[in-house]
C-alpha cells in the first residue's frame, strides 16, 4: 500500500465523512502544538471521557464504490471504536452547505455547535484497478486543514488502508504512533494440543503458527517481527526454538536440562532460562541457539526475564528470597535489585514500551490472580484487575496504551484486552478452545 497525493481524475466518488466531537469531560486543545513530526492536536482524557465521532456517508446505490465505501466505513468504524478514544454518533443534517454536491462546503458553524473540534472527511474511488481513499482533517474551530492524505491499494487491501487512515487520525490527535497493524501471539489447545497462533491487534485475522501436536508455550516475536522465540516440547523435554519467520527455518538451543520463557533483547539475543548447569539461571542466547553469556548466578529459580526498551536492563522472577519476587537486574554490572515487595506470590513481568513502567501477575491470598503495574523505581504500584478470578500474562501494545492479558472470568481461559490504567476490560477474540500466554509485538 502506498501513499500518494489525492488525484482528481474521472471515476464516481462515494464520500465517506467522519466528523469528532467532544464530549465536556474531554479536552482537545484548541490550540496547535508544533512537533518535529508535525502539528497535532493534544488529547488529554479525563475520566473515562471519549471524543464523540460521527460518521456519514453518501453514495449512489448499486454503485461498485457504495459497495468499497461501506466496507472502508465498518472498517475504520471499528479500528477507531477498538482505540477506546472515540464513541460513534449520527451525523448533523446540516453538515454541508450548498447541496451535497461538488459546490457544497463544510458547514464549520454547523459541526462548532455541536460541539465539533475537528472534522475528517474523504472520497473512494477506483481507477486502473487500484482504490482509492483520499481524506482531509480539518481543526474546525480555526477551520485549518491539519492533514490531507491518500491511500492507495487493491480490493483486498480495504482493511490494512482503513487502518492506516485510522493510525494516522490517531497520531495526529495523541502526536503518538498507535498498534495499528500489529500482531499479538498466543497459545490455544484449540486443535487438542497447544499450539501457537497469531492474531491482528483487534482479534481478526487468527493463523496457526504451528501444528506439532505437541505442547508449544510462551511465544514472543523479536521486536521486528522477523523471529518467533517460543518453548517446545516436541524433542520430549521443554526447548527453546527460535524460528526465522522468513524462511521458516528453527534453531535450537541444545543445551541438556530445560530451557523456558524467553524474552528478546535489542532483537539481536533473546534471553531464557537453562538449567544444564545445575541451577535454573538466565541465559542469553545467539540467534544460531549458541550461549552468549550468563546473566545471574544465585540460589533459587529465575525465569521470565523481559527488558527495558533500551536492553540495559532486565526484569525478571526469582525465589532467591523464598516466594517469587520481581527483581531488575543491570546487564552490564550484573548489579540486582528487587522491584516488588507487596504481594507473596509475583510473576510474569512485561515492560512498557516507555520504559517507565512494569506489568506483572500476582497470585493473591484471596485466591484471585491479579495484574499489577508498577514504575520501574517501585513507586506507583496500582492493581489493574480484580474481583475477576485469574488474570495472568499481561503485554503491553506497541504504544503502551493497552494491556493484552489471560483471563477465566467468564469460565475457560480467554484473551483480554484493558487500557493501560485497566479501564475498559473486554475479550478480544472469539476463538474454540482456550487462549493463554498472550504476547503484542512491538513491530507494526
């Protein structure tokens, strides 16, 4: 897919208009800030305020454009209700003036008074076997065109151009890149064995990845999706394989004794833990399956290891201290602290793509399993579920808005979806079977 200047040549449009209003416990400045990426519009949420979007559509029926801009029009509906930013209304009559058609303008007073800040709008069209979808922005109080941009691609490609649109609406409001167009990998016994599985960010389009009929856990893509790190137990004890998603060819860490959960770092060595020595310690391993360097050395089992943005740190559990705590380690130095102190029984690290905060599972006396967020200093600690039976795995998106997480709140374990503060709590796929160990890629 490719993006081009709108053209103007021949060819029935069918108009898609998408115009977003405020609700009064959102603000949007109306003021532009200037960035180095652009001008955007600052959304700042207050509550569980949501920027009120109606979306209207003209089109002559029968039309094979009716037929795309329908299909564009559920698309982008559902991308930007998913995003938990927007609530969908119907559409003033007065949108326009002058008519409906080429000599027709945006009724600016109109979308102001009911309380519209922006306004986005556009055409489809086909020409030389390619659609088209051309859409503007504009800031409606200063009536300024904000973005003006065209999607170009086959038929088969509504969807991933719908999202694109969707991303860039999305950047423009927050001056942040959104999960649009990634993936999220996971385990389901669907087949009756355990078997790894990829999804869309939304919960669409679900591929098997592997068919050992076998037991395949703790997946996790490198953080450009060219490798898939996950543990098997095809060869009779668990394993760590590492497999080039271009090619399909696996390495595998031969190593006696087992080696689990695996967590990329930098996307150049994924870490996992072996026991070949004795102890269960965390190891980092080359792309080929060969030993780069041991990382800790302490008495007590330590797994789950995932990093800091930038690798330099490490987090991870360990029973050095008896119970199962999370501690972070600095790779260089080797120097540990422990992070969680609240709760007996802490798992399942996943650090924020910020970098500034650590999502993790803790298995509490009442009995419920419960995620966690925690700042990287060990301030902030805030319970993200809760009165829902057993929520484990948390992942953060790309953008740190939004947790991917496990849940049997309503019987077999299923994959949820909540906002980074735990708001919003829904399941993401429908799916046979159960779903579990969940991972969001970092690549788009």
């Amino acid at each position: 897919m490719t993006i081009i200047v709108p053209d103007k040549g021949s060819g029935t449009t069918v108009v898609l208009v998408l115009v977003l209003m405020l609700l009064s416990f959102v603000f949007i400045s109306p003021s532009l800030h200037a960035e180095a990426a652009g001008e955007y519009i600052a959304i700042r949420k207050q509550g569980a305020g949501k920027v009120a979007l109606v979306l209207d559509r003209s089109a002559s029926k029968g039309s094979k454009e009716s037929g795309l801009a329908q299909n564009l029009d559920a698309i982008i509906k559902d991308g930007l209700i998913f995003s938990d930013l927007f609530s969908v209304l119907p559409p003033p009559s007065n949108i326009r003036t002058g008519g409906d058609g080429k000599g027709s303008s945006l009724n600016f007073g109109a979308l102001s008074s009911v309380g519209a800040e922006v306004y986005a709008g556009g055409t489809v069209s086909r020409k030389s076997g390619k659609v088209n979808l051309g859409m503007e922005v504009y800031d409606t109080f200063g009536t300024k065109l904000l973005m003006k941009k065209t999607y170009t691609g086959s038929e088969d490609q509504l969807r991933a151009m719908g999202h694109a649109f969707c991303a860039d609406l999305i950047e423009l409001l927050t001056g942040k890149k959104s999960y649009f167009g990634s993936k999220i990998v996971f385990v389901s016994n669907k087949t009756g064995s355990k078997e790894i599985y990829q999804c869309d960010f939304d919960g669409q389009g679900i591929q098997q990845l592997t068919n050992f009929r076998s037991i395949s856990l703790t997946p996790v893509f490198s953080p450009d999706g060219t490798r898939l790190a996950y543990t098997s137990y095809t060869s009779g004890k668990p394993t760590l394989y590492i497999r080039s998603m271009s090619d399909n060819s696996i390495a595998a860490v031969g190593k006696n004794g087992v080696s689990v959960d695996p967590g990329w770092r930098n996307g150049s060595e994924v870490a996992t833990t072996l026991s070949f020595e004795g102890d269960q310690e965390i190891y980092l391993v080359r792309m080929d399956g060969g030993i780069s360097r041991r990382l800790t050395n302490s008495r007590g089992i330590d797994v789950s290891p995932t990093f800091s943005p930038d690798g330099k740190l490490m987090a991870f559990v360990s029973s050095r201290n008896g119970m199962p705590q999370i501690f972070i380690q600095d790779v260089q130095s080797g120097q540990t602290r422990r992070l969680t102190y609240s709760g007996r029984y802490n798992t399942q690290p996943s650090w924020s793509p910020s970098g500034d905060k650590i999502a993790y599972s803790t298995w509490e006396k009442s009995g419920e399993i419960n995620i966690f967020v925690i700042n990287a200093d060990g301030t902030g600690l805030k319970r993200l579920t809760s009165g829902v039976r057993e929520n484990e795995s948390p992942s953060w998106s790309p953008d740190g808005s939004m947790i991917v997480f496990t849940s049997n709140r309503q019987g077999g374990k299923k994959l949820y979806i909540m906002s980074s503060t735990g708001e919003s709590q829904r399941r993401l796929l429908q799916m046979d079977g159960e779903q579990m160990q969940p991972s969001w890629s970092l690549f788009r």
